[in-house]
C-alpha cells in the first residue's frame, strides 16, 4: 500500500492489489496516508485443494480490473501480461 500510495502522490498512475484476506487492513493504511480513495483490486484468496488452474480466471479479471483503473483505453489484458 505504501508504495502504491507514493507512486500516486507523485502522479504516477498506480493501482494496489490485494487478497481479500487483508482489504481492511489495506483500506485502513490507505486512510492513514491520506489517500482513501486510491484504487484497490481485491483478489479472492486461494482456497485449500485449489489448482493454479482454478485461479486463472480470478487473475484475469483481476488484470481487466486494473487496466479499468488505470483507464487503459481498450487495453486487452492478454497483451498487457506479455508486455
């Protein structure tokens, strides 16, 4: 969160990703920085027994949630994880 928060403050566009095991925790440090309002992408924890196939679909639309946020005009979420 801290360096999302510096890099913002900087006027670097930036986005915090997190689990949602630890959103609160990453909204709280958000607040105590000043910067409530700073975009954060929340990714479902991975259960017990899951395969990292069974993630895939989670991380791709955590990726689309990103590029929203970082206002990447059409940018197909596929090309940006080979860039």
């Amino acid at each position: 969160m801290l360096d999302s928060v510096k890099l913002w403050k900087r006027g670097v566009r930036t986005v915090a990703v997190t689990f949602d095991t630890f959103l609160v925790a990453a909204q709280d440090q958000a607040k105590a920085m000043a910067m409530p309002d700073i975009p954060i992408v929340v990714i479902p924890h991975i259960e017990a027994g899951e395969k990292p196939e069974d993630f895939r679909g989670r991380a791709e639309k955590a990726l689309a949630d990103i590029a929203r946020h970082l206002d990447l005009d059409g940018a197909h979420p596929q090309n940006m994880a080979r860039a």
